[in-house]
C-alpha cells in the first residue's frame, strides 16, 4: 500500500471509509509514513493533515494555528459552509473566543449537565415508546438516532423543533461533500437569515427563563458582545446542537450489536455505560478531517514546513488510533484504562459540548437497550449503508428488530 498511496500525493478527500464507521485505512498509513501528510479537497485546496496524538496535541494548543476562517480563500471543504460565518466561537481565537464563549460555558458544565439528564430520558422514552408500538423491524435512525438529539437540542436550545427542522435541511446541505458550491454558499446564507429570526423573535418575546441563547442576547445588550458574534454564535449552537450526536448514538449502536458480550455486561451491570461512552467515542468520531485551522507563520514538523497561510487539519480518529497512546486501537474494548478525552480536542476550542455528549449518549444507550435488551440487526452488517457524502460517518439506514416477548 506504501508505494501505491505515495504515487497518489496529495491524498484525495474523501477518504475511503474503513468498514462499519471505523476510521479510513490511509489515516494510518499517514500516521507511519507521511505524519504531516498532504490531502486535496473537493473544493480544490490542498492542506496538511496531522495524524499522530501528540503532534495533533501540539497543533490544537501552539497559537500560530489560528481557527479564524472568515477570509476570502480560507481553506473550504466545498464552498462557503459554516466556517465562513464570521463572529461565532468556532471561528474566534483568544482572547475574543474566551470571553464569548464564557457566555454560554455554563450551560454546558458537568454540573449543569445533568440537569438536563431527566429531559433526555422523558425524550428517549418517548421514542421508544413509539418505536415499540410500530413495525418490527424498525430503522434506528429515524426512530431514535435523529430525533433524540434533535429534540434534546430544542429543548436545551429553547427553540421548537419544528423551527429546527428548517434548520437542519440548510445544515445538511452545508455539510455535503457533493454538492455545488453555489448551492453550500446559498444553504450558508439561510442559515445566517433562520439564525436572525430566531434571535429576534427571542428579544420580542423577552423569554423570563434563560437558555443559552437568551443569555447571548443579553450579553450583546450589555455591550460584552457584537452584534456579529451573536449570530455566530447562536449559529453555532445549532451546528453543534444535534446532528454531531446523530453519528456517535448510531455508529455506536452497531457497534455494540457486534461485540454481543460486552453489550450483555452491560445490559447485566448498567455501572458500565459511562466505559461504553469513553470507547464508542474513542473508536468513532462524529467525522473523518476534522475542521481546518490556518498556520499564521511557517511552521516546521517533521521536516515538513507548513507555510503561513496553509490550512492545517487534524483528525481526532489519528489520535485516537494512535497505537502509541492506545493498545490495540483496532479493538472494541469497553474495559480500556484510557478515556475518550482525545477525541474532544485541546487547548482553547476543547470541545464545549464534551460534558453533554457523555451524558447524552450514556443516557441513550442505557434507555434503548433496557427497553430492548434483544436488539438485533435486521440485515447482515455489510448490508447496512453507510452516509458518504456528508462530513459525518453514520449509518444511512440502521435496520433493526428485536424480540417482542417479555424481558
């Protein structure tokens, strides 16, 4: 294979998928042979891509990488998607990034966090309920895996969730890989005018109680924010809100329904779904590239320069298969000493929804597989098809069926 991928530098994105959402094989040929390895996007632009845990460590905290995107020939997976959209967190750098995003950091703290526990369990159990009362075999994916995070998102978002409905079609086209560029820059630009609707029929109404959005209005009315990273920021929310959480609740199900021993010791012992969490997070990612940032100033590793100006991205599934930090990465093992912390990045951008994921998932997990401990595949596992257009790995389809006696 050595021989072979290196006649074909750059690398083309994207990537060759591995089997049933497990990282693409060329991540870890990058990782032995080409650690700062040159990859094409479908928009044309080349970058580098970093896939060894300490050097990804190095890049997410060494400040000459900046994630400030919002620039004319920024690097761009397809077209004018999410990054281009000026003022939100993702797209600051400190000190502006600290102080916006110590706006909302309290609603997503540990703490916090498991207030909205009983939330996610009322939503989960509706699904469920549902999902139980319908066909069998059922689609996971439309039963569970998208509407949970969604409606859970809504609810901590303060917004209905028919309103994120709307949303979440520009955001898919945002995030394909396929798709003109005119039609990302277009889906951009509606999510820019849904993100000043909601904010301002927010302000009409003057909600008493406070969710993370309310709280962005009010810091912009104090003067600690602008008016543009408001909207940026509250756009924000809603890419992170709920597909990000789509991928890992579905990938991480068929998963499970292939290692049938470790998911009976946890059916048996709940204490382990916290373990199960760490691994499924470890073992998938919610994408492949990962966002890029942009080097200020050349920068030197090993012997590669990347110059100033070049975009730079580093794929969290490289740190977490990295089989320096990781026995064995290839795998499945819920009885790992290591966590998942890796997959959630470093430095300033550590991931703000990291406390909620955890609980989310771990929560959903544990709901589904109490209702139905006898789960099953409907299809043989290569039959299940798998998104490959979109940033996210997930299954298309999760085909399903369980037993309908008693438990």
């Amino acid at each position: 294979m050595s021989v072979d991928v290196e006649r074909m530098l750059p690398l083309q994105y994207p990537f060759t998928p591995g089997p049933l959402g497990t990282p693409p094989p060329v991540l870890d040929w990058a990782r032995k042979h080409h650690p700062v390895c040159p990859v094409r996007l479908p928009s044309g632009t080349q970058v580098w891509m970093i896939t060894r845990r300490s050097d990804i460590a190095q890049v997410l905290t060494d400040p000459r990488f900046s994630r400030d995107l919002v620039y004319q020939g920024a690097p761009r997976f397809v077209g004018e998607d999410f990054t281009s959209m000026a003022g939100g967190i993702f797209n600051l750098d400190p000190p502006d990034h600290t102080r916006v995003r110590h706006v909302i950091s309290r609603f997503y703290t540990r703490a916090e966090v498991e207030t909205y526990r009983p939330m996610v369990e009322r939503h989960a159990a509706r699904l469920l309920d549902a999902m139980a009362d319908g066909p069998n075999p059922a689609d996971l994916v439309p039963a569970y895996a998208a509407p949970l995070p969604l409606a859970v998102s809504s609810e901590i978002l303060r917004v209905p969730v028919e309103q994120r409905e709307t949303y979440l079609a520009y955001f898919r086209t945002q995030t394909n890989l396929a798709v003109p560029p005119e039609e990302i820059a277009a889906a951009t630009q509606a999510v820019i005018a849904f993100t000043s609707e909601v904010i301002e029929a927010k302000r009409r109404t003057g909600a008493a109680e406070q969710g993370p959005i309310e709280a962005l209005i009010q810091a912009e009315a104090a003067g600690q924010i602008s008016e543009q990273e408001l909207q940026g920021t509250v756009a924000y929310l809603f890419v992170t809100g709920s597909e990000p959480l789509v991928s890992p609740l579905g990938t991480g199900v068929v998963t499970l329904l292939l290692h049938g021993g470790q998911l009976k010791e946890c059916i048996k012992d709940p204490d382990l779904w916290p373990k199960v969490v760490e691994e499924v997070l470890r073992y998938h990612h919610n994408g492949v590239l990962g966002m890029p940032r942009v080097a200020t100033e050349d920068v030197t590793l090993h012997g590669v320069t990347m110059r100033k100006g070049d975009g730079v991205c580093t794929p969290m599934l490289g740190a977490t298969w990295d089989p320096e930090h990781y026995r064995n990465p290839a795998k499945f093992n819920i009885h790992r000493r290591t966590d998942a912390a890796a997959t959630f990045g470093a430095g300033p951008h550590f991931c703000l929804g990291a406390a909620l994921t955890r609980m989310f998932l771990h929560t959903a997990y544990q709901a589904l597989f109490a209702r139905f401990p006898t789960l099953f595949l409907a299809v043989p596992e290569d039959d299940i098809p798998w998104e490959l257009d979109l940033f996210f790995t997930k299954p298309a389809v999760l085909p399903v069926a369980w037993d309908p006696g008693p438990h």
